[in-house]
C-alpha cells in the first residue's frame, strides 16, 4: 500500500513535464525505492525543525516529548509504546545511551521514514499555518498554486484535507478569486466519485479550502510504478472518472484539467476526480472572454480548443483529456512527447496520434477505436458527452464493440471504399449503352432474313409496275 496521498497540484499552463513519464529506475520513478534515510538524520531533522535553525537544538527532553506527541497524533506507536520508549531512554547506563527516537527504531515502535516525515509536522506547527477548528498534521504535498495538509476537523474528529493559497498570492485579488471559486465550484458537486468540498474561507493572510482527505494512490503513482494497466483495470478506472465528469457537466460545469495526478484512487477502490482549480461554468461568458486567446491546462493531456483559447469551450475538451489520460494509462507513454511544453501543445494541434493499439498489440481494438474517438482534434468529431463514453466504455468492457465508435470507424471505411471506387471508374470512360443498343438493334433487323425477303419483293413489284406504265 503506497502512502496516503491528497489533491496533486498542478504546475499550471506551461509545465508539459509536471507528469512527464519518469525513467526506470530512477529515484523519482518509485518513491519507495528512494535513498534510504538513516536514523542519525532523521534525529537531526527533527532537531532542525524544533528549533527552528539549521544548528539544531540541546534540549532533549523537550524533543524527546514533542516526538512523543506527534507520534500519538499520528498513529505511529500506542501510548504504551511511547512511554516504554521514554523509560528506557532516561532510565538507561550512561555508556549504553540511547536516545528516545532510537529506542522506537530499535524496538520497531516506529520506522526511521516515519521519523523523517515528522519534521514537516513540526515546521507546519512553527510556520503558524493554524486555523480555527483545524488541527495540522503535516504537509501532503505543494505545487505552482497551492500547499495542501492533512489535518484534522476537531468538531467533527474526523481527517481532512486542507489546500492553502501560497503567502505570495494572498495580496492579489484575483488569485483570491480564483481560489474561492475553485471552492465555490467544488460545493456544487455532490458524487462519489468526486473529492467532497467542506469549507472554504480565511483566517486573516492565510486563505483556505477544506476537503475529503483520500487516503490511497493516484493513476499517475500508478503508471509510474507499474508503467501501464491491464486494458480492463483501466477502463474500470475511467468509467468512474466519466461519471464524475457526467455529474459535473450535467451542473454545467467543466473540470479543464483531466490527468492521472487528479484521479485519486482511495483504499476501497473508489476513484475520486480531484482538483477544480480550472473549473469554470459552460456558461460563464465574462470568464471566457477574459481568459480568450490563453491556454490554461496541463499540456501531456489538454485539448486543442484549450490551446487554441477558443471561447466555447465544453465537455468535449474533458473528453478529450480523459481519452489521453487513458491512452496514457493503457501504453505507458503520454500522447504526444516532445522537448518543450510548447512543442507538446503544437502536437496536440497538428500531429497525427499513433493509433494506441499499435503503441500496445495487446489492446482490444475497442478499446482503441474509443480513445482515438475522445482524442478527435475537432470537439465536433468527440463524444459529445460522457454518457455516449460510457456507453461505449461498458460495451467494450462487456466485450462487444464500442456502438458508437465502432459506427464512427464503419462510417470512415464506407466513404474511403466509395471514394476509392469513384477514383477507380473515373479512370475509364465507358462508351453510350444506349447508342450501342440502338445501333445493333438495326444491324440485326436489316439482316433478318424475313425481312430482306420483304424488300425484295418490294423492289421487284416496283419493277413490274414500271415495266406496264411504260408499255
């Protein structure tokens, strides 16, 4: 079980690597295999965080009881493994000293990792990140537009997610606004498929959004992990999310960032889309006008009407996200790769996709057909709607063929077989039917014997008749 996880953050409009595929084998490729910490520093980083410098600090009682706490609030040990701990430590031989994290390594109360991720608890206690019926635990994780913790609603006692809008953002309007509609958008979404908003607000500078807290992995944990799904996992995972995005556009609402970072898988198997940064109503004129002309998405997976900065913008530009999220997921390989952001975005405008099934001869060629129908560079050539993907989803999943791609693909193959055969007659020019009728209908009546008798009986009376006129 991969650790607990809540809403990735983005790298907003130009980070095309924020979820570029990672090397084999690298550190950033599987976060478990990572260098192993030892437990001289993860001592040292929680000295350096207590203390709030990078010198450390010589109060080890006092250390030793904010550790002890925090591994309470954690869940790392029990209460009696704690005060054992404690008891060894102080009561110990001078010559035999061990130090109260150690006897919790030693006698695997806790593990050293463990330890190490409790100093970013301690810095978020001492950053004076506190809001008002919230308990902070730790930090989650952080990006370009936000630091998201996991925390706990002391009224409810209950875990929760808590994203916070970055100190440099806090003077300016209109990243207030966009925070607050980002809460805003996600209040009006009640699924199961969708992470649940509680709480939006602020706490003097500090500007807030309170979540469900998913403890699980996400798609792109996945990916990286295992490079690709089995072509029936994914699906079962993107039929969850197209019902998520069916719930959302049914209230006139468009996710515009679809990605294996935002799909959250939980410990139960439920998938959660995550992440409403970029929503923004179908409907929202004023919006559109003011973001025209700008691409805002995440360039591995955004569409070609979000780069273009088209005004209309619908639930074909999710659709189209979602298809590469799963062409992503069944290949192992993002659709269109290239050096820069901007060279990425270029593909997505111009470049012709390589067929999935061809990436991966193990895919069903339903399957297939249904991505490169999401993935059509025009929005009229989608999906119009996530109920017509799910239908299809279903069938392929059923293994039946995709109804409506499958129409789609029979219905190009029609026109290609018409075109090529109206190619093939144009190359020869057939003679008149007609004329050749008519002409070999006289040939052969001339000949007729009866009828060349006919005349010349015809021609021998007319003789006979001139023979007594000139008598």
């Amino acid at each position: 079980m991969s650790a607990p996880h809540a809403m990735s953050e983005a790298q907003r409009e130009t980070d095309a690597s924020d979820t570029a595929p990672i090397e084999p084998g690298s550190p950033e490729a599987d976060p478990g295999a990572a260098r192993p910490v030892s437990l001289a520093e993860a001592e040292r980083a929680l000295h350096d965080a207590a203390s709030g410098t990078k010198a450390g600090t010589n109060s080890g009682t006092s250390l030793d009881t904010l550790i002890g706490r925090l591994v309470l609030e954690q869940g790392f040990a029990t209460q009696e493994e704690v005060k054992y701990a404690l008891t060894v430590s102080r009561t110990q031989e001078e010559d035999l000293s061990r130090s109260f994290a150690q006897v919790l390594v030693d006698n695997d109360f806790v593990t050293k990792r463990q330890l190490a991720r409790l100093r970013e608890v301690i810095e978020a206690e001492r950053s004076g990140q506190k809001i008002s019926g919230y308990k902070i635990l730790g930090k989650l994780g952080a990006g370009a537009m936000a630091t998201v913790y996991k925390a706990k609603q002391l009224s409810l006692d209950r875990m929760v997610a808590i994203k916070k809008l970055p100190e440099r953002f806090a003077s300016n309007p209109q990243f207030i606004e966009r925070f607050y509609a980002e809460g805003r958008a996600a209040a009006q979404l009640n699924h199961p498929n969708i992470v649940q908003a509680f709480d939006v607000g602020n706490e003097g500078e500090i500007y807030y959004f309170v979540m469900e807290y998913v403890e699980g992995r996400t798609v792109h944990d996945d990916i990286v992990k295992h490079k690709r799904y089995a072509e029936r996992e994914a699906i079962d995972v993107v039929i969850q999310v197209a019902e998520a995005l069916q719930h959302a556009h049914d209230r006139g609402l468009i996710h515009r960032d679809v990605k294996p970072k935002n799909i959250m898988i939980a410990r139960e198997g439920v998938v959660k889309l995550a992440d409403m940064g970029l929503a923004r109503a179908v409907s929202d004129v004023e919006a559109a006008e003011a973001e025209k002309g700008k691409a805002f998405g995440t360039p591995y997976y955004i569409s070609p009407e979000q780069i273009r900065g088209d005004l209309k913008i619908g639930p074909p530009a999710d659709i189209y996200a979602l298809g590469a999220t799963l062409y992503h997921m069944v290949t192992g390989s993002v659709p269109f790769e290239a050096k820069s952001p901007a060279e990425v975005m270029r593909k997505h405008l111009k470049a012709e996709l390589v067929p999935p099934d061809h990436v991966n001869p193990k895919l069903g060629a339903g399957v297939s057909q249904v991505i490169e129908m999401m993935m059509a560079k025009s929005p009229a050539d989608r999906y119009q709607n996530a109920a017509d993907v799910l239908s299809d989803l279903r069938a392929v999943r059923a293994g039946e063929q995709p109804p409506i791609a499958h129409r789609d693909v029979m219905g190009e193959l029609d026109l290609a077989a018409l075109q090529t055969a109206e190619a093939q007659a144009g190359e020869v020019i057939p003679e008149d039917s007609s004329q050749t009728s008519v002409k070999g209908g006289l040939v052969s009546m001339l000949t007729w014997p009866p009828f060349l008798l006919l005349v010349a009986l015809l021609l021998l009376s007319v003789a006979v008749n001139i023979v007594l006129v000139v008598q």
